[in-house]
C-alpha cells in the first residue's frame, strides 16, 4: 500500500469510529480486517496526528489539578472544585459539597467515622443529604464544647451529621483546647473521654478541616490568645489539623498549647485508612501544603485556586531545595 493509500485508510477508519459511531468489530467487517489491525489503525492515526482528541469541558482544568496533586503527593485522591468567581463562602460552601458527596460514596465499608471541626465541615454536613446508614456510628476527633460558634464544633458537627445518616453518634465532654494543663489532665482522667477518644482512633475514615493558623477560627473561638499566635510565629506554625499545630515539612510543633489540646494525636491519625482533608482558599494553601508533607491525609478536597497555589509552592520548593 502506497503512502496516499495508508492516510487514505486511516482517515476512513477513523472517521468510522469517531464520527458514524462504529465499535471496532463492526469497522472490521465493514472493511475486512481483523479487529486487532483496526485498534493499531486508531492509534497509529492518534499518534501521526490525523486524530487529536480535545476534551472541551471546563472541568478538564480541575482534573488536571486533581491529577497533579495525586502525582506530587501520596493521595488516594484530590477532589478539586471550579472557582468561577464566588467570594470565599460560597467556595466553602462548594467544597464542603463535595467533600459531603465522596463521603457519602464511600459510607459503604465504613463503620466508624470521626470528624473534627471547622466552617467548611459545617458546610459538609450541610450539603449533605438525608441517607440511611443506621449501622454507622460517627465520633468527633477533637473536644467540642464551648459558648461561641457552637454550630462548628466537633461535637454539633458530629449530632447533625448523624441526624442526615440516621445512624448514632457519641459527644467528647471537653474543649478542643483546655485553659490550662492541669484542666486538660482532670478531664482526661475521666474514663469516658480516655474510651471515646481510643475509639475515635480506630475509626475507618476520618474528616478534617485545615486551618491557616494565624488566621484561625480558633481566635475568634477564644482558644489562642495573642501570647498564642506569637508562639506560633516564632515556632514557624504552617497550619493546624485537629487543633494541633505543624510547621511547613509537617512536623508537629512541641510548643505549650500542644500540652492542653485535648482530641487524637497526628501520628493515630496517620494510621486511619482514610483521612479526607476539607480546606478552600488561597491562604490555606501552605497549611494544606503543610498537612500533605506531613502525610496526615490521603484525600483532599479544596478549590481550584488552592490547588493551583498548593502546586507552585510545591515546585518552588523542589526547585530551591
């Protein structure tokens, strides 16, 4: 077969298959070669260029995104969400959709799940429909007591959770942070937080929020105080999970509020098969980053500018390390 007559064949092939819809067979007895000849025809026309295959589809960049997170970290899976132009509530609100929706996918093989705390896992919870896993048992990773924000803490987070799964939920009686060293040892020297709390570790899918500790939700909480933050500046705090602090590489930082934090510790939480990571924003990008060096998630959900700023600082920091 001359050269004219090859393109020629390999033009018509492919116009079969991509254009009138043939399967491969019926090409083959339409033309009368074998199905194997035909599949190497399609792709040799993809590779000398006769056939590109654009996928026009605006998801088609978070994709991307979501591909790039799962080769520069060790992910089960991202979950990157559009952002077309919303304010920062109505981002929390998308990905805290979507991170409610792979939980639910997920719920099969899952009898415990834990949660922590935080406004997108609010919106989590939120977006979440009514399903029914009544044999389900949901606790909360982190203390969740306190007088303001309440509709955030663990422990709300937790109840509302299981009124959308109709399954049963169990409450840890004590701050996320306690006042003092010497509270946070009282209120663990009861049996029934020491129980709740080995448990929570054993749960078989975990979600967490991320936060940006200098600019945390536990300020407003009344958890830091400004002695706080500054100890957190001098000790290079990247991000906090579960209410406990990390520096840029992940590493947890040995700093007084460690010892009154009261919730799993991050190595348990390493151990937990799934532990979905839930943060949206631009200036959650090196806590996220943080969190992923640190190896405390193997999921993320987060939006497309933060994925994208997530990935620079990545690159930036292979490139001068």
């Amino acid at each position: 077969m001359d050269r004219w007559s090859d393109k020629r064949q390999l033009v018509r092939i492919a116009k079969l298959y991509y254009f009138e819809g043939l399967t491969q067979s019926e090409i083959a007895n339409k033309v009368g070669i074998s199905r194997p000849i035909i599949s190497k025809m399609l792709q040799r026309a993809r590779e000398c260029g006769i056939v590109e295959i654009v996928i026009k589809d605006d998801t088609l960049r978070t994709v991307e995104l979501e591909q790039a997170l799962e080769s520069a970290f060790p992910l089960k899976e991202a979950v990157v969400v559009p952002v077309d132009g919303g304010d920062g509530e109505i981002n929390k609100r998308d990905v805290g959709k979507a991170a409610g929706q792979f939980v639910v996918r997920h719920l099969k093989t899952v009898k415990r799940l834990g949660i922590s705390w935080g406004t997108t896992l609010n919106h989590m919870v939120r977006e979440i429909p009514f399903v029914n896993h009544e044999k389900l048992k949901i606790l909360p990773l982190v203390g969740g007591i306190g007088r303001s924000h309440i509709e955030i803490h663990s422990n709300q987070l937790a109840y509302e959770l299981s009124k959308k799964l109709n399954c049963d939920c169990e409450f840890l009686y004590a701050p996320a942070v306690a006042e003092s060293v010497r509270l946070k040892q009282e209120l663990m020297s009861s049996a029934e937080i020491r129980h709740l709390l080995e448990e929570a570790k054993r749960v078989d899918l975990a979600v967490v929020g991320i936060g940006n500790p200098l600019r945390s939700t536990m300020v407003k909480m009344g958890y830091l105080n400004s002695e706080d933050l500054d100890d957190l500046r001098r000790h290079g705090a990247a991000g906090d999970i579960n209410s406990r602090f990390i520096d840029a590489e992940g590493k947890e930082l040995s700093i007084p509020l460690t010892q009154k934090t009261i919730g799993i510790e991050l190595p348990p939480l390493r151990r937990i098969p799934v532990v979905v990571g839930v943060a949206s924003g631009v200036d959650k990008a090196r806590a996220i980053l943080a969190a992923l060096r640190g190896q405390y998630i193997n999921v993320l959900v987060t939006d497309e500018a933060a994925a994208k700023h997530i990935l620079n600082l990545h690159r930036n920091h292979s490139t001068t390390g």
